[in-house]
C-alpha cells in the first residue's frame, strides 16, 4: 500500500529566516481568550456548534487541544492548508503509535519521505475523527504537538471568531448560517483545497486558498510576473523554512490594492517563490496567492464551509495600510 503525495502547501511553514521576517501593518491580534458561546454572534452559528477556545503560537497561528486515544491534550495547529494531520515525533514516541509506511510529503519548501503513523482516536472537542494515518515530523519545525489537517476537517463547517479567539465546529449536514456575513465566496475543490477567485490583486483576478496554518502570505512566480516581475515590488530576499527541515528562497515585498469581494487592503505583504506546492494544486502556471493569517486576522470572522465550497467574512474593522520603511 502507498499513499498518494501528502500536499502541506504553506500551511507546513512555520518559521521565516534571513530578513524575511513579516511587518504587520494592520492591528495587533488579540490575546488568548477563553471562549463562550455568548461570544460568538448568536446568528452566526447554531445551537448544535461546538465552541473550542483557540491558542496563538509565535507565528499568530491557532493551536486548539486535541486527543489521541483518550490521551492528551495536545497542541495541535488547525490547519486549512495542509491536506494530512501531522505528529510530532516527540508524540508518536510518548504514545508508541504504530508505524504505518513511508510517504513522500510535499511542503513549500519541497518534497521529502517521511515515516509515517496511525493515529488512533483523534478528537477535537466532542468531534472525534477516528483513525487516521499521520506522518511524523519534528516539534521545533512543527511549533506544536502537531497539525490538525484538512482529513479531519472535510466533513466540518468550522467559523473562526478573530474577535473572540474562538472556533466554532458544526457537522456539514446541518443548514450553514449565513447571515451576518458581509461577503460570501464559492470555491472549487482540489486535493481537498478550497480555491476561489472572487479576488483581485491590482484590479486583476487571482486564484486565493485560505491557510490558517501559516502567518505570511505566499504568492507564485505567475503572480510576481503578472505584478511586474518584483521592478516595483520586491523589497528584499530570503528564506522560508517549512516543517520538513527545508528551505526555501524567496522575494518578498507589498503589493498594493488586494481585494476579496468588498472587503479592500491597500497593501499585502507576500512572499514569491517558485514551490512545488502550488504545481500539487494545479497553481503553478495560475496567478495564485496562499493567504495566511496574517492578513486573515484583519477579518473579524471567517467561516469555510467545505460540502458547500464557500468561504464567508466579516469586513475587516481597518484594512492593513502600508507603513512608511515597511520592510518585509
């Protein structure tokens, strides 16, 4: 038995290196919280959603607790942009998970063979995922315990609250609310991916998937050309380091009037690389541009719907305004 290619795409990044450390220009995230249901506006989710308080890492992603066969809990960053859950080693050592094959897993960085494990009784809160097979990576490249990808979260409707720092989870086949969302986008599946193209970047339309697993934004080299091959654009070059171990160059810069639906940011920051992830996704010839969390936190709520294939936001409070020397 093999597995087909593991695709992570941005979401396995988890730390810049070099000078490619990003500048945030919009509003500090908030703080831990402990959530409650009366945190969440009462038409945004129904009675039946389950309410899990989330954690920030140093990354400004979210990590919520999770179980592995009544153990734990456990650190593990949601992750919409990566298509397998993920253990450290330091996990599937403690808890002597079985070893299940090799695999080869593809980050923004590359691809590599990795062990790989089965994980038996994964649950999030009252959800619980079953068995699943993970493959095993190091804690300091991971960040945490490890990443709850989107196998465990294809048959979840899952309404992230910035402003609360919580996550509401609810079973696709209850009616999704929609009300309150001031934007709403259809997306299209690929390798388990939601990629829509209701966004432009410079008044053109570009391919965008949400991936609250990583805090940069990631665009492909079709994207630098389209804005001008970098001429006004890159500010600096560095690297990116996924959770494979492995690096990546890249150019990094602000490209200004990004647009989902109405919502409009005067300037993004992005990093351009040439990634193999993009091409597992049907992106590489595509302007295409993997938005991570630190342009998603301007938003005050975001809820992706896979069995509908729609994304939905709340408008954010202020769009991020380039600051004057802002370098990436």
């Amino acid at each position: 038995m093999t597995l087909r290619p593991l695709c992570g795409a941005l979401a396995l990044v988890v730390a810049l290196c070099a000078s490619a450390v990003t500048a945030q220009p919009s509003d500090p995230a908030p703080g831990v919280a402990n959530a409650t249901v009366g945190a969440l506006e009462p038409n945004a989710v129904s009675a039946a959603a389950e309410i899990v308080a989330i954690a920030q890492d140093r990354a400004d992603r979210m990590t919520v607790p999770v179980g592995i066969d009544g153990r734990g809990p456990f650190s593990f960053l949601i992750d919409t942009g990566s298509e397998r859950t993920v253990v450290s080693r330091d996990i599937a050592a403690r808890l002597m998970l079985e070893f299940a094959q090799v695999a080869r897993l593809v980050s923004i960085a590359g691809s590599k063979m990795v062990e790989t494990v089965y994980v038996p009784g994964l649950t999030l809160g009252r959800q619980n995922y079953g068995e699943v097979v993970a493959p095993i990576l190091e804690s300091h490249h991971i960040g945490a315990d490890g990443i709850l990808g989107l196998d465990g979260l294809q048959d979840q409707r899952i309404l992230f609250d910035f402003t609360s720092n919580a996550i509401s989870i609810e079973d696709v086949t209850r009616r999704a609310p929609i009300s309150g969302f001031e934007i709403v986008v259809t997306a299209r599946r690929k390798s388990g991916q939601l990629i829509f193209t209701d966004a432009t970047l410079g008044g053109r339309r570009i391919s965008v998937v949400i991936d609250t697993g990583a805090q940069a934004n990631i665009g492909n080299l079709a994207l630098l050309r389209r804005l001008g091959n970098g001429k006004r654009l890159t500010q600096d070059q560095g690297s990116l380091i996924s959770v494979t171990g492995q690096s990546i160059d890249v150019d990094a810069g602000f490209a200004s009037d990004f647009r989902i639906g109405r919502a409009q940011f005067d300037y993004v920051p992005i990093l351009f690389t040439d990634s193999e992830a993009f091409t597992q996704l049907g992106l590489d010839d595509t302007p295409a541009l993997l938005l991570g969390m630190g342009t998603l936190r301007a938003f005050s709520r975001m809820m992706i719907d896979f069995k509908q294939r729609r994304v939905l936001f709340d408008m954010p409070g202020k769009a991020a305004r380039k600051p004057a020397g802002a370098r990436i």
